[in-house]
C-alpha cells in the first residue's frame, strides 16, 4: 500500500508542478504586452500591443516618403503637363478612370510640402488623424494623376491610410 501511495504522490508532484509552470506561463503571456495567451487563446478579441502598430505606421510612413521623394526626382515630368500623361479619351480606352487635372511647377512644390509635413506630424505624433487623411488624400491624387506610373505600392498606400485614419 505504500508503494502505490507513492506512485500516487508522485504523480501528483509532476501535476502540481506541471499546472504551476502552466499557470506560470498563462501569467507570463498575459504580462507580455504583444502576447496571445494559449489558455484564452484570445487572439482575436484581446489586446493588441499598440507598440506594433506604431512600428508598422512609421515604417510604412518613411517608406511612403522614400517613395515619393523618388517621384520628386523628376517632378516636371511626374506631375505636370511636360510629361507623357493619357487624355481622358485614352484612359477611357484603356479601361482606366478619367485622370486627375495635373498641377503647375509650384503646385507640385506645395503637394510635396504637403506630403512631407503631414509625414513628419505622423512620425512624431502631432494630428495623427489629420495627417492621415491628408496623406490618404495626396496618395489618391498621385493615383488620379499618374496612373500609368503608380504601381501597386501606391495602392497599398491609399489602402493603409484610409485603413489608418
């Protein structure tokens, strides 16, 4: 009879001590702020570490500059009449939307003043909403505008801001 009491203590040993590395883990998922905890499995309905979103929008922010400043390079020929652009007929033809009204030399300059300010308020935190609509709004003109030059990551672009904001 003691030897079976024994097995028993045992067993019950490498229970207690595999529920307390259990609870140990659950409390050890819930105190990570990015954590899923495998016992709620509340991945859908629980928090989400905001961290990571942050991340996510100033990446794709700075990425979202780079993109642009290399437009810039060649702005005259990007954004206004002295390039090579689809009349409204041709974009028709092409099964493409009619195309935005191209700007002037010092709309351009100010679309790109636009762009970089709102750029950094979202970098830095300031009037984040705002700066994402005027962000989802410059990304849609550069669409509009150009749509032969504006590939896929300028979608995405317009997607994730008005996702965002």
């Amino acid at each position: 009879m003691s030897v079976d009491s024994k097995k028993i203590t045992s067993a019950s040993l490498t229970s207690d001590r595999s529920n307390a590395r259990t609870e140990n883990e659950h409390e050890a998922f819930q105190n990570d702020p990015g954590g899923v905890s495998p016992v709620n499995n509340n991945f859908w309905t629980g928090d989400e570490c905001s961290l990571r979103l942050r991340v996510f929008e100033i990446c794709f922010t700075l990425s979202f500059c780079f993109w642009m400043g290399y437009g810039f390079t060649h702005w005259e020929e990007w954004l206004t009449e002295r390039g090579f652009h689809l009349n409204a007929a041709e974009s028709i033809g092409q099964r493409y939307p009619s195309p935005f009204p191209l700007l002037n030399g010092a709309g351009v300059l100010l679309l790109g003043l636009v762009m970089l300010s709102s750029s950094l308020a979202l970098i830095f935190n300031y009037w984040r909403r705002v700066a994402l609509l005027v962000l989802f709004c410059c990304a849609l003109y550069v669409q509009g505008a150009d749509y032969l030059s504006s590939f896929t990551l300028n979608k995405l672009y317009i997607a994730i801001y008005a996702s965002f904001s």
